[in-house]
C-alpha cells in the first residue's frame, strides 16, 4: 500500500510539443505515409540525436514516389526519471509518374486556351 | 546519497555536455542521392550564469548581481538555448548545402536545433540533413 503513491509517479507523465512544421499540401492525398522515431531519455542525460536521420529513409520506405504535405511533431513526455522523445512525421504519397501526367495536361490546357 | 544525487547529475552534464533537441522539420522527399551534411554551430553564453561565477570568484557578488540585472534588461523574452554574438553563421547553411549539390536537387531535408550545455557555456547548433537527386 505505501508504494502505490510511487507507483502512480511512475505511471503519470506530462507530455509537451516542442516544434511542428507542414510542408505544401498536395493534390493528391489517398496514400499517406507515416514514420516515427523515438528515443528514451534517463534523467536528462543525452549525447546524441542522430536517431532522428532515420526518418526520412523510413518514410521514402513506404513510397516509391514523391512524400510531400510532411506534418512533423517533436513531442517529449516526461515520467519521472524518463522521458521519451518522440518525432512523428505524416505525409502523403504522391507518385511522380503521375504528377507528370497531370502536369503534362495541365500545360497541353494551358496551349489549347492560347 | 539523496542530496549529492541531482549535483552528480549536474556536474556529469556540465563535464560531457549534454544535448537537447530544440525542433525538428522534415522538408519534401522526392528521391534518394547523396546524403549532404551540414552542420553549424556556436558559442552561446548564460550571462546570469556566468557574472554569478565572476562574482563568487572576485569576491564581488553584489557588483555582479546589478550587471547581471542590468543585461538582462535586453535580454528578455522567448528564445532556443543562450544567446549567442554571431548571428550571421547561420545564413551559411543554404550555400554550404548547394555547393554539395551543385547541379542537383536538394531534398528531403531534416533541419534541427540542437543545443549542447556546459553549464554557462553552450553549443548552439543548426544541423541539417539531406539527400542530392538528380546530378
């Protein structure tokens, strides 16, 4: 009974958004891509944030074509020696073959109007 | 053990320099290249911090304590990390990122903020990276 008050600490966190940022939004939104990393952190003490360069490689991962309209969050939620570090970043899938088909057409519009 | 505890976490910070991550944002992905780095960084300065250290070591704590109110007069109000005397460094982030890619395209970016703490001292450090398609 007298660890249940140390328990509830280990178990609340308190969560905080650090930095979010959107890239232009496409046309085409049917296929969204999503990736994450995270990292633990003991007590503050950290030397590197080189886990963050995997994101992009995650997200070309599940597209073969162009990922645009990227919404990226860096949240850290804090336990009470933790805290997780955690960069979300959701975009959309938009295939480059058919992005220059659809610009191939908007220009042969644009020469049937002149 | 339960007092000193929080000051070895201190002076282990202080020693090695912890780092922390300020913001991050993810630019378009268009394709995989060669990966481009660049990195940019400089010293800032915790004046509170470091006119408390003057003045502990001068002896004059009082003198340092009305200076260190006076700068804070123009120091005030919402920032990332120490302040730092060198603005213009960062400008040099596109044109180091361009000359690494210098027929292709630049994409897939990941540019973050970083800041490293040695107590009154500080790195203060933009880092982006990259992908050049198309050269």
């Amino acid at each position: 009974m007298r660890l249940l008050p140390f328990g509830f600490l280990l178990l609340v966190s308190c969560a905080s958004l650090k930095s979010v940022s959107l890239t232009s939004i496409p046309k085409e939104r049917k296929n969204k891509v999503t990736a994450s990393v995270s990292k633990w952190v003991l007590l503050g003490i950290n030397f590197d944030n080189d886990y963050v360069e995997g994101l992009t490689s995650k997200l070309r991962s599940d597209c073969s074509g162009k990922v645009t309209g990227i919404l990226t969050t860096y949240q850290a939620t804090s336990y009470l020696f933790v805290s997780k570090h955690e960069i979300t970043a959701a975009g959309f899938c938009v295939s480059q073959g058919s992005k220059s088909a659809a610009r191939a057409s908007e220009e042969s519009s644009e020469e049937i109007q002149l | 053990m339960k007092l000193y505890f929080p000051w070895i976490v201190v002076v282990f910070c202080t020693s090695v320099g912890c780092i922390e991550l300020h913001s991050v944002q993810v630019g378009d992905i268009v394709g995989s290249g060669k990966k481009l780095k660049v990195e940019v960084s400089d010293l800032g300065i915790d004046m509170d911090k470091s006119l408390k250290l003057a003045g502990r070591v001068t002896n004059k704590n009082e003198s340092a304590q009305k200076l260190s109110s006076i700068i804070a007069l123009f120091q005030y109000g919402p920032r990332t990390g120490n302040v730092i005397y060198r603005p213009q460094i960062w400008t040099n982030i596109s044109p180091d990122l361009r000359a690494q890619c210098m027929n292709g395209e630049v994409n897939g970016l990941i540019s973050t903020r970083e800041f490293r703490n040695f107590n009154f001292v500080s790195t203060e450090m933009a880092r982006v990276t990259g992908y050049c398609t198309g050269e």
